[in-house]
C-alpha cells in the first residue's frame, strides 16, 4: 500500500487540498490578478501621475543621490537596485520604462536626464543598460519635494525588507503634465501631456472659484500640449467636450514650417520656392508617437506604389531637428491638396484617443472629467500640505523643547558645573532642581564645552524666538482652510515661474486651431491632367497613345487582331467598359499601359467573364446618362455616377435572361429628347425622350415590340434636327433625316420600315 509523503511538520499535504467548483476558484484568482494589473501596474495614480514602476524608479535613483547637481551613474546600478529591492520584475521592463522617462520625444517634461543613446524618435532603440547612464532632472526632485518632510505614508516593499513611498507629494502636476497611457483588464487609460503654466492657471481658477463652469476652464487650459509639437485640428468645442467627460478623440498632425523661406506666409505655409516656379513642402514636426523613420517609409511606398501621384520624392535632412522636404510631381501641385493627400493616407495625421481613466485616493480606478481631476488633485495638495505643516509643528515643538533646557542651562551654568562635578547621577539631580525632561538634561549633558560662550545663549534665545513665531503661523495655517488655499495659490504660482511660456521648457508646442474645410481629396485630383488616346483590341488588349492622335489612322495590332475602340480621353477620366452581359467595368485612364507595345490584355486588370464580349467605352463624365438596350427590346436609362464600380470585378447593371445580351449602351447628349431603335427586322421606332425610365439596376421597359429576332440598335436625337446615320464607304460621310414624325409613336410599338438608305446592317452608327 503507497504511503503519502509527509511535510517536516509532520501533517500529510493532501489534507490541505480544498474541494472547489472550478469555474469559481478560477474567477476568485483571475479577480486578483485584475485588480493587482489596475491597482498596481496599468493606471497612474491621480495624485502622482506615476504608475508603480516609475515611482520606484525615480524613489531608488533618489536613494543613490544621483540629483541633477551630482554625477551619472549606470542605468545598470539603477535597474539592478529597483528590480533587486522594490520592483520584482524583469529588468527589460524596469530599463523600458526608465528610458521612456528620459526621452524629451515622449515626455513632455523629461524626469530622467540620460547619458548615452536613450533611443531617437526614428524609432531606434537605446543601448543596453550597461552602456548608458543617468540622473533626475529638476522637474524629478520638484515631484519628490517634501518626501522627508512626513508629507506620505511609506508602505512595505514585497519582501518587507525596505520602505517605498505610497506617493510622490510634490507640487509638479504630473499626471496632466506628462500624461500616461496603459492596458489593465477590462479597461484602459491614454492622456495625452499638457502645458504645466496652462495647468496651474486652470487650478487657481477651480481654487478661487469652486464652481467655476467648465467652458471658463477650457479657455485657460486649451488643450493637449505633446512633447513632439504638432498641429490639433479640432474645434474648441470637440476638444472641450473631450475634457468634460474624461472619453473622446481629436486628430493630430505633423507641422509644415519652411524657417528658410522669405515670405511670412510661406514659412508658415511649410513651402521652400526654389527658383523657376519650383517649390517643395518640409515638414518640421510630426505627431505623438509617430516614429520618424516609419513615417518616410510610408511615404517612399506610397510613391513607389504610384498611390500618390502627385508626390516625386521624399528626404530626410533632419539633425537634431526635424526637416523632411516633399518634392511634387510638378510645379502645378496643389499644395494643399497634396499635404490633405497625406493626411489622409500617412500616419503625418493620428488621431489620439483621450480617456481620463485614473486611481483616484483610495485608489478606486475613475474616469474623470478635467474640472473633477483638478478638485481632487488640489483636495490632496492640501492634505500634503497639512500633513507637511504638521510634521514640522512636531519637530519645532521636539526642537523647542531642547532649545528651553540650553537657556535654563546657560542661566544656571555654574551650578550645572558643580551637579556635573559632584553627583554620582547628575541627571536625576538637574530633572529634580530645574525641572527638566529626559531629553532636555540628556542634551545638557551632552552639549561640547566650546557651546558655553555667551554668544551661544544670544543665539539660542534668537531660534525660541523665531521657532515660536513658525509656530504660530503654523498653527493658523492649519485652522484656517482659508490660508491653506492661499498657500497653495503661492506655491503653484512660484511653480508656473519655472514653467512660463516664455521658458524653453514652459513653451507651448502644439498648436490648437481648426482647420479650414479640407480640399476635397480624391485620386482623380492628384492626377496630373494630360491628353490620351485609348485603343482597345477585339481581343482585348488596351493601352493608351499620349496625345490626342488622329483616330483614323491605323494603329499595330497582334496577328489576327484589329481595332475595337478608340477614343480621346485625360489621364484624369474614369472609363465605363460595358461587357454583353450587362456588367459594367471602371478603369483609370492613368493606370493603362503606354502604346510602345500592343499593351495589356484587359481582362488581367478587371474580372471580365471569358465568354462576355465588350459593346461599349465610354468616358465618364459627372451625372452623364446613357441609353441602355438589350436584344430583347427592353432597355433604361443609367447615370454614369451610379454605375461606377469600385472593384474589378464590376457591377451588374443591367439584368439579362437567357441568350440576351446587352446590345447598346450609348452616351445621350445633352439636348437630345427622343429615341430611335432598330430591330433586326429592319423596323424602325421612335418615341419620347421623357418615356425612357431612369434606373440604377434591372431590365428596363419594352422599347419596340417584335415577333421575330431582336433589337440590333439603339440612339438618342433631337428630333428638331433629325436622325443622322453613317454612310459606307471611306470617309465620315452622315445622312440626316429630318422628317421623322411618321416613325413617331408611343414606346414598344412594332415600328415600320426605315428610310431610304439606312444602313443594311441596321446600326446607325
């Protein structure tokens, strides 16, 4: 029989296994997984800013006095020491977020200074931690000001071998100064940095006016500031809304400035003349989080895709600032339309997502609206400050104390001497004969000889004085919730002095503006506009002649093939390829091949079914109509607009069944107001224009009725200047009817025999 191993204690560890439904001890584990990834990982604090991590990191770099007046030490040192004492992560993590803390292209206002390669906003990465060194900035020790002064609680590290603080208290608002962004479980937070002069001034406001409404504090506030510049477009009142809600989004876009260029307008416009008409657009800043080297790989795709047209070149003539100069296809550019041309198809143009999503002071995780975040971001400033005043009124008071027993000694020095000379325990005899403390006849004891001059006296009588006076203000301030706001008012005011607009570090770098209505982007429009000649095969092969070429001269073609079509169109125009059965093609005049060669079978470009053959081109012209007829009569009018297809593989326009197939599909021009049709027994038919149902889809209405065959075509006239035909033979020749009305009937009838010289072929041409 197996016997079960028993643990040194003796008691069998089975008997510790605990019967449970699955479903539930899962849920109890994973629900303190969740709350440890919010409460201890992912969300910043509201009073701090700072998520674990970072506050670990700037309370050991503190520990190992690496301040901005001392010396670098090793980014190695730093992690080792957080991973090792207060951070029981893995040290890439820990490095990772140190760096981030010392890229001025992240944060907006740095509390790392690195030494070495901390990466660059190309996307490059920083060099091991062995290799680098750092220190905090002021802005660092300005968030840790007040650690010694009982101003936080510390708490246990996980091991309970150290002590870390709970928070940072000092006056730096750096959760809105620096924003956050991070991933718990089931929910999320990004803030965006912000202008710590603009901060404050939205703060004294709440401060002196409690219900202040929240449009008064957008307009001192005004917005995200981020750490790489850049342009908001968005309307005050988006932004706003944003803000009081604590959810929403506005877009962010890179900053064309040409600082070289002569006129105030083009500087601000981003646009370089070079001489000759030529010109070139730089870009000086780009957006949040974009990296800088995967943007211009954007870019050089997009041009080697020829999905930009318009757009010749890019380069990076960058130092330590940023310059990417955009050359355009031509001096013609719109530059406008090409700098909407890639806002909309590169990341120069992100939208940041705002979620004001914190841990408040009993870190419960909120998503706050601006007004509640500075009330309780001010709520705990006071408390600090409380807290401050209280841990100094105890020192005075322990200060104060000793200060009382040195006068009581001075005054009595000589028989102090004798005590000291004479009593076996001369402690006890000074606490009995003056009166005093423990403490005070210990430090008495203690004092040095050289504390007994006269000057030592007039000194210590100076500092009861002035102790007591602290004292009381002290006292006041602390009775007076009154004073407390005032004091704050005059510490955040001596804070915004650092940090004014007219300080390199205090400079607002984002501008916040609406943009103007867009260009109306489109691929048509980055187009270059130039004159082309398309040729279709009759087996199908296309390609275009620059130029408008003479259309009857006689082009090359395969072996066996011959000419289809041929027509003058832009480089700008969409063509319609109508097939037989009913389904309509796009393609781009721009995207056929050129005319060196016989060009490219069309079908590898469209979906074109093998057996369908195609009866028509046409250039597509905004709300242009075209008559639609099958074989079997029937037949509509289209609009160009609502036949256009996106894809290759078309749109089923006209509904067939059987053997029918499409058999017209010709422009109707403007003016013409009746149609004629043909069938192929030789009967002719004309009726109103106004009798032609407008459709998008379907099979259309009877236009001539036959026992026998089908309709051979169809055409639109104006009836005022008759019906013209082709005549055979060379030549364009063209004959003209101009008495048609005993043709003339309602639609769908039969139709009676054509006049003299109609074509036998029964086409009109």
């Amino acid at each position: 029989m197996a016997t079960s191993e028993l643990d040194d204690s003796g008691a069998d560890p089975f008997d510790a296994i605990v019967d449970a439904p699955f479903d539930s001890a899962l849920s109890e584990r994973y629900l303190v997984y969740a709350l440890s990834t919010i409460t201890a990982r992912s969300l910043p604090d509201l009073r701090d800013g700072l998520k674990p991590v970072h506050r670990r990191l700037l309370w050991t770099m503190r520990q190992l006095k690496l301040d901005p007046a001392s010396g670098f030490k090793k980014s190695a040192r730093v992690v080792g020491e957080v991973i090792g004492k207060y951070h029981p992560h893995g040290d890439t993590a820990a490095y990772d977020a140190m760096v981030r803390l010392a890229q001025d292209f992240a944060l907006r206002y740095p509390l790392v200074e690195g030494q070495g390669n901390f990466g660059n906003i190309d996307g490059d990465n920083a060099a091991a931690y062995r290799y680098t060194e750092a220190r905090l900035t002021r802005t660092a020790m300005r968030l840790m000001e007040g650690l010694d002064a009982g101003t936080v609680d510390f708490i246990p590290t996980y091991n309970n071998e150290e002590e870390e603080p709970e928070i940072m208290p000092g006056l730096f608002p750096n959760l809105l100064a620096n924003g956050a962004s991070g991933i718990a479980v089931g929910m999320a937070t990004n803030i965006p940095s912000h202008n710590v002069a603009e901060i404050v001034d939205a703060t004294l406001e709440v401060i002196d006016n409690p219900h202040v409404e929240h449009a008064r504090l957008m307009e001192l506030f005004k917005g995200p500031d981020f750490a790489t510049g850049g342009v908001v477009p968005e309307s005050a009142d988006t932004i706003s809304h944003a803000y009081e809600t604590g959810r929403g989004s506005f877009r962010v876009r890179g900053r064309f400035h040409a600082a070289e260029a002569d006129k105030a307008e083009d500087r601000d416009a981003g646009i370089e003349r070079l001489g000759g008409g030529q010109w070139q657009l730089v870009v000086s800043e780009i957006p949040y989080q974009v990296q800088k080297g995967k943007l211009i790989e954007q870019i050089a795709q997009l041009i080697a895709d020829k999905k930009l047209p318009i757009l010749e070149d890019v380069r990076d003539e960058s130092d330590e600032n940023i310059r990417l100069v955009l050359v355009p296809r031509s001096r013609n550019v719109d530059p406008e339309l090409l700098k909407e041309s890639l806002y909309k198809l590169t990341d120069l143009e992100t939208r940041f997502g705002l979620n004001l999503n914190v841990l408040d002071r009993t870190r419960t995780p909120m998503v706050m609206g601006l007004k509640e975040l500075l009330d309780n971001w001010i709520a705990s400033q006071i408390d600090i400050l409380q807290r401050r005043s209280r841990h100094r009124l105890d020192q005075i008071a322990r200060r104060l104390e000793l200060v009382e027993g040195y006068i009581i000694a001075f005054l009595n020095l000589d028989r102090v001497i004798e005590i000291i000379r004479t009593e076996d325990d001369p402690k006890a005899v000074m606490m009995e004969e003056f009166k005093l403390t423990d403490r005070q006849a210990e430090a008495i004891l203690n004092m040095r000889l050289r504390s007994l001059r006269k000057l030592e006296e007039m000194q210590l009588r100076e500092e009861r004085d002035d102790l007591l006076k602290e004292q009381e203000e002290l006292e006041k301030l602390l009775g007076s919730p009154a004073r407390q706001r005032t004091r704050l008012k005059r510490d955040l005011n001596s804070l915004r002095k650092e940090y004014a607009e007219d300080t390199d570090l205090g400079r607002r770098r984002t501008t916040i503006a609406e943009a103007a209505p867009a260009v109306e982007f489109s691929m048509d429009a980055m187009i270059e506009k130039e004159p082309v000649t398309v040729i279709l095969s009759q087996k199908g092969w296309i390609r275009a002649a620059k130029g408008h070429v003479d259309l009857e001269q006689d082009f090359k073609f395969k072996e066996g093939d011959g000419s289809a079509f041929v027509l003058h169109a832009q480089t700008t125009d969409k063509l319609l390829l109508a097939g037989d059965d009913g389904r309509f093609f796009t393609l781009g005049a721009d995207k056929l091949p050129g005319a060196r060669g016989f060009g490219e079978p069309v079908r590898n470009t469209l979906d074109i079914d093998t057996t369908a053959n195609i009866i028509a081109v046409v250039v597509h012209k905004p709300k242009q109509r075209l008559l639609l007829a099958a074989t079997t009569g029937k037949g509509f009018a289209a609009t160009t607009d609502e036949i256009l297809a996106e894809t290759r593989k078309g749109r089923q326009v006209v509904n067939l069944k059987g053997d029918a197939k499409l058999a017209v599909a010709r422009p109707i021009l403007e003016g013409h107001d009746h149609v004629a049709v043909v069938g192929d027994n030789r009967k002719l038919v004309v009726f109103n224009l106004e009798e032609l149902p407008d459709l998008a889809k379907g099979q259309g209405v009877k236009l001539q009725n036959y026992r026998d065959g089908g309709l051979s075509d169809a055409t639109t006239f104006k009836l005022e200047d008759g019906l013209s035909w082709t005549m055979g033979g060379k030549g364009d020749r063209t004959r003209t009817e101009t008495e048609m009305w005993q043709w003339k009937v309602a639609r769908g009838g039969a139709g009676r025999l054509p006049p003299q010289g109609f074509p036998r072929d029964n086409r009109f041409g």
